[in-house]
C-alpha cells in the first residue's frame, strides 16, 4: 500500500512548534523574529509565492519586514535595501524572491546577504558547512526533504538514492544531506545517459529536474521511495490548468511505497523550512 508523505500536515504540524516557541522566547527578548523577502518585478508565481511566505510570517508571530521594488530597480539599489536589512537588529532572515528580471544578478545579490541572515541557505558560507557537516542553514527545499523522509520513518541508511536534477537550488545540496545519513548518493541530469537505468536501482528516487511528468512507471524499483519536488503549471482541455510534479504521479504512485503528492508535498515544506532557519538566526543572535 503506498503511504502518501504529506508535506501540507507536517509543515503545518512545524508551524505550530514555531509558533509556540516564538510565544516563549519573544516576551524575554523583548522582539519577534523578522524575516524580509525581497521581490523585484511582477511575476505572477511570485507573488503568490512571497504571499504564501507572509501569511505564514504571520500565522506563527513572525514579523513580515518584506518589500516589492518594480522591474527596472537597479542592482545597486537592491544591494543598497540587503545592506540595510544585513544591520537592521530586527531582520533575522532575509530571502530574495528568484527569478529575478534579467538585467539583475541574482548570484551577485545572494552573496551580499550577511551569512547569519541567510534564510534560503544558498550563501557559499553556509553550503561550505554543509559539504563540511558543520551546523548552520540549510537550503529550505532540500532541508524540507529530509524532513519529511524523517517524519515518515525511511530508512536512508546504506539505502540507494537517486536524485535527478543537480540545481544548486536542490539537487546538490540534497545529496550531500543524503550522504550525511549514510546513503549511497548518484546524481543524474538531463545528459545522463541511460538514465531509466540507473533511476530503477534507486531506493530513494527523486525528481528535481523541471519537467514536468519525466519520471515514468518503467524507470521506478518497485517499492521505492519518490520524492517529487518538480512544480509544472501544463494545460488542461478546459484550458484552465493544472500542476503536476516531475514524475507521472498516476502510473508512478502504484509502484512505490512512498510518494510526495504535487501540490501538497515538497512545496510547503519549504516554506516551512524558511521560517526555522529565521527562528534558528533568532535563537543565535544576542540582542
């Protein structure tokens, strides 16, 4: 019997525990943790997505400090808004919302963010430690990850993982947690030659390559574990849309054990991972 992961309950059951212990620390520290998120332009799925994030700020009595700069702002001035915000004493976390308009570099801005503020985990400080197993934040979606294959039990121990796609967003900081528990870790692409191959040894598959339903039933291990961090808006017949992950969900569900649905998995795991590294930056600062 496949055993969905439900990242929508566990996040929200992570929630609660921030929540209550934000309730705990901020009468003595005289503050709530502060988390910004800076987006530039008007994408659609990002605004959506720094909603999401404020909401959820709110929910658990974290303070939301972000702001919206439009499309033409300069990458002096965005630099200029992290700088203030790497001394603001209310500011624990900082996010800058990607894609960013073209004539931004976005790598440039990502490392401008002060280390200890860096609540996507994505600095080079930050995944120097985890290469090294040194604490310190973590990347949200992979962190997220390895949450939930915890939450539900699954062994990763000397266990075969698969993980297709190496994003430094996901794919490479994943495997390196997944090496941290002791499996055994390949990391395929788009170039991977005889990729259904390699995908049917895993234990532990997952897709993180942005297409959508790319892992197909003939390239999964019977009883595997499928962990779908792909988020694909395709078409419909009533032309409304729909969002489906990287792996076929319906002819791929069957066969595993486990499976993350889309939406409803990965993606509020993220979220919620965002919001722990903001109170793990809290908990280390001595204001």
């Amino acid at each position: 019997m496949t055993q969905l992961l439900d990242g929508k309950a566990l996040a929200q059951k992570i929630q609660r525990n921030l929540q209550a212990e934000i309730a705990q620390l901020a009468p003595s520290r005289g503050r709530a943790p502060g988390l910004a998120v800076l987006m530039a332009g008007d994408n659609p799925a990002s605004a959506v997505y720094v909603r999401n994030k404020e909401k959820a700020c709110e929910k658990i009595g974290m303070v939301s400090l972000g702001r919206q700069f439009p499309a033409h702002t300069s990458q002096a001035a965005l630099a200029a808004e992290i700088e203030a915000l790497n001394q603001d004493p209310r500011v624990d976390g900082i996010l800058v919302q990607l894609p960013l308009p073209a004539h931004l570099d976005s790598a440039a801005l990502l490392h401008t963010i002060a280390p200890h503020k860096d609540a996507d985990g994505l600095h080079p400080l930050n995944l120097g430690r985890l290469v090294r197993g040194e604490p310190g934040l973590r990347s949200c979606t992979p962190a997220g990850v390895m949450a939930l294959l915890a939450e539900y039990g699954v062994e990763l121990k000397g266990k075969r993982a698969v993980v297709v796609g190496r994003s430094i967003l996901v794919g490479k900081p994943l495997a390196l947690m997944l090496l941290e528990e002791n499996a055994t870790v390949t990391v395929a692409h788009s170039r991977t030659q005889n990729l259904g191959e390699l995908t049917r040894e895993a234990d532990i598959l997952v897709a993180a390559i942005g297409r959508p339903e790319f892992i197909t039933a003939e390239m999964i291990k019977p009883g595997a574990v499928v962990v779908d961090v792909g988020i694909n808006r395709v078409e419909t017949a009533d032309g409304k849309g729909k969002l489906v992950g990287d792996a076929a969900f319906e002819e791929v569900a069957p066969l595993t054990s486990h499976i993350t649905p889309v939406p409803g998995g990965v993606g509020p795991m993220t979220v919620a991972m965002l919001l722990q590294n903001t109170l793990w930056s809290y908990r280390q600062s001595q204001d």
